[in-house]
C-alpha cells in the first residue's frame, strides 16, 4: 500500500477519481479506494479541474437574488456576500454530479479523467524541455500574471481566476521558476513562497519551440533493427559531425563504409541541416548515384540538429531515394560503435580542446591527408590490413572513386597519427 502512494496517479486511477467525484464521494473516500494519501487526491483534482461555466456577475455574490444591481454587479458593492459551495470548494472539489449543476450560475469545474492525465503528461514534458512559448507568447501571458503576482497572488490563484491562459498552477511555477516571464520583470523572488529549484543552463531555451520530432516517425533505431533484420545484406553508412568549437567550426561531417573499415569526411565552414545536406549530395555526386545506392543502402545517424531533414537526405532533388535514414538512440553513441572508433583515430591528430585551424584543418585538403593516414593503419577486424587495402581488394570501383576524390595509400612506416601531421602539410 505504501509503495502504491508513491506512484504517479494512472489513467485508470484517474477515472476513479472521476467517478468518485460523480458519486459524491469525498476525497477520503476517494484516496481510500485508490490506497492513496488524502491530499494526493485532494491536489489532483485541485490542479486539473477545468472551468466549465464561468458566472456571469463582476464578483461571486450569494445575495444576487434579492440584490438590486443585477447584471449591473460591481467589484465594489457594499452589499456583496461572497458564494462558497462545499462541493466545489472543499470535498470533493468538482462539480461533477450535482444536482445543482444545470441551473447553478457560478463558477462550476468539472474534472475529467481523460483531460488530467493529459495536462499531468504535459506537465511533464514542460518539466524536461523547457516552456513551449515564442517570446511573444511568454509576454503575452505575462501581461495578465504580472499584475496579479505583484498584488500578492499565488500561481494558483492566478490560473483559477484566468483559464484562458490555458496553463495549471504547475506550468505556470515551473515558467516563473525558469525565468521565463523576466522579460515582463517577473522573477520567482516576486513569488508569496520563492522556489528553490536550479534554472536550467540555457535560459535561451526557455524561448524556443519543442523541436518537431515528426522526423523519427519509422525512423527510430528500433526500426533500423527490424530493416537490418529483413534485409541483413543492406549496406551501411554511418554519419556524424566531428568539431571543437560549436560556434566557430571548422565542423566535419564524418561516413564509415561499414563492412570496410573506412571512413571519409567532407570539410565544412557550419554545421547547419543544410551543410549535412549538402555533404551528403556531394558524396553522392563522386561516388554516382548507383555505386552510392549500392553503399549507402542504410544511412545511420544520431539526433543532432544537423540531421533532422532526413527526407532531403533520404531523397535526390528529382526524387528519387537513394538511401534509408535511420536514427539512434538518445545518448547511445555506442549504436553506431564502428564510426565512433574512427573519430578516436582522428582525435589523434585533432585533439579536443585545440584550435582545429591553428593547428593545420583549414580545408579538404589537409583533411584528405589526415583520413588517408588513418585509412592506411592496419586494423585488427580486417586480418591486419589497412581500410584502403580491403576496400581496394573488395571494391576497386568504389576505392577508384574515393582516391579520385583524394585519399592516397600511404606507406606503413610513414603513417603519422599526431597533431604535427598537419603542421608538416603547411610547411609544404
């Protein structure tokens, strides 16, 4: 029982409530029935009820009938009486199944099962990727909970007064607490009782809209797996971006021909969609689009920015499909293993935390140098031979292409894997 009060609320415990609250059972009753603590239910309900009639007068006034204003109500009538309804108000907290409900003319709030399971996920969204709001929405809300926080109200009091913000009491913490509202000078110090959460590193992401994830729709890494499995002869490329300053670059878009051990990367100046875009149009303009329809059958990537336009990289301009994007899984770099090996390799001569030009990477050039001594080391996997002389043995006509583009073989007692390897192409 004591492990059941700790557990989030579930759909199905969700219409108990509901049906409780129908049945005119109080929130005892309720958390008795659900092995549940009183207030948990108390706070469900308090937080996701929803204004489903909104009472027409300034104020809720119990001395409507006899009073002589009507609809001409005032906040500051001196013969107000304020309404209060133990139904609504204390136990259960919803309107629910009253009987009262058709005819009553204050504020009624219904709960519904369905619609608080909703919020309550949606909360927690908001909980991991910051407030789905423009700056224009976050200023626009702000107008109305400014004011009413500077008067002195809670955020609950706020959403219950206001529901067309269309937020609960929790979003709407959760806003202040990330500073969301500063643009409008609201600050959680402002708050009756200031919170003591840490913000989140990027206050910048507090304005930006929850990425479209409607590109890993059939393309998750579980999808890959079921492909590979009905297709187990599918070539495969891996794709990544290797780069030390996230702002400045330079950035390489790095490929590993899987089942040959070799990598290729393109030299790039950004590291936007579009550059991977492009990166991968010109791969697929050296090696023609049938041998690359033949290697890169698979294309395995990880979630970055840069490789969300999986359909331009799943299909030519003309439209014709040259490969199948597929996408790992969050922080699972170890899903496309092979590639990852590779880019320790080139971390060899392109060490983190060094300036990448300064050190010799000004073009495709010196990259061309750098690949084509990694290539030529001899790996274990392959029996003892070098990514170039198993692709040159396998796959001449691919080698043939990858070689016009600027690989070279180069000796085994002059392979150089050290930052230097670079400064030596600048001196020449």
């Amino acid at each position: 029982m004591s492990e059941n009060k700790n557990k989030a609320l579930t759909l199905e415990e969700r219409r108990v409530i509901e049906i409780g609250i129908r049945n005119h059972s109080t929130k005892a009753d309720i958390a008795r029935t659900l092995g549940k603590d009183k207030s948990t239910i108390g706070k469900e309900i308090r937080l996701h009820r929803t204004l489903s009639h909104k009472c027409s007068l300034a104020r809720e006034c119990a001395a409507y009938k006899g009073c002589c204003h009507g609809r001409q109500c005032t906040m500051d009538c001196p013969d107000f009486r304020p309404f209060t309804c133990s139904r609504r108000d204390r136990s259960p907290g919803a309107c629910n199944g009253c009987s009262k409900h058709s005819h009553c003319r204050f504020n009624k709030f219904i709960y519904s099962a369905v619609t608080a399971d909703k919020e309550y996920r949606a909360t927690l969204v908001d909980a991991r990727a910051g407030a789905n709001l423009t700056i224009p929405e976050a200023k626009q809300i702000a107008a109305v909970v400014a004011p009413l926080i500077k008067q002195g109200l809670s955020p609950y009091q706020i959403v219950t007064a206001h529901p067309e913000l269309g937020i609960c009491e929790k979003t709407l913490y959760n806003y202040i607490e990330r500073q969301v509202f500063a643009v409008a000078g609201i600050h959680d110090i402002d708050l009756r009782r200031k919170t003591s959460r840490r913000l989140p590193k990027k206050a910048a992401k507090n304005y930006k809209k929850r990425e479209d994830r409607a590109f890993l729709k059939g393309r998750l890494y579980s999808d890959f797996q079921t492909y590979m499995e009905e297709n187990p002869d599918a070539r495969v490329l891996e794709m990544d971006t290797v780069y030390n300053d996230g702002s400045g670059g330079p950035f390489i878009q790095t490929f590993k021909f899987i089942g040959l051990g070799l990598l290729f990367a393109f030299f790039h100046e950004g590291k936007t969609a579009q550059d991977m875009v492009d990166g991968l149009d010109r791969l697929d303009s050296l090696l023609g689009h049938s041998l690359f329809n033949t290697y890169a059958e698979v294309l395995l990537t990880d979630r970055g920015s840069e490789f969300t336009a999986a359909d331009r990289f799943e299909f030519r301009g003309n439209g014709t499909r040259r490969t199948r994007v597929f996408y790992c899984d969050p922080m699972q770099s170890g899903q496309k293993g092979s590639l990852e090996v590779n880019h320790e390799l080139l971390r060899y001569i392109l060490p983190k935390g060094t300036d990448l030009r300064g050190l010799g990477l000004t073009g495709q050039e010196p990259l061309n140098l750098a690949l084509s001594h990694i290539n030529s080391a001899p790996v274990q996997s392959l029996h003892g031979k070098s990514p170039i002389e198993y692709t040159a043995f396998l796959q001449p006509v691919l080698w043939a292409r990858l070689e016009a583009a600027g690989l070279q073989d180069i000796p085994k007692d002059e392979i150089i894997l050290k930052p230097y390897l670079l400064k030596r192409y600048i001196k020449h």
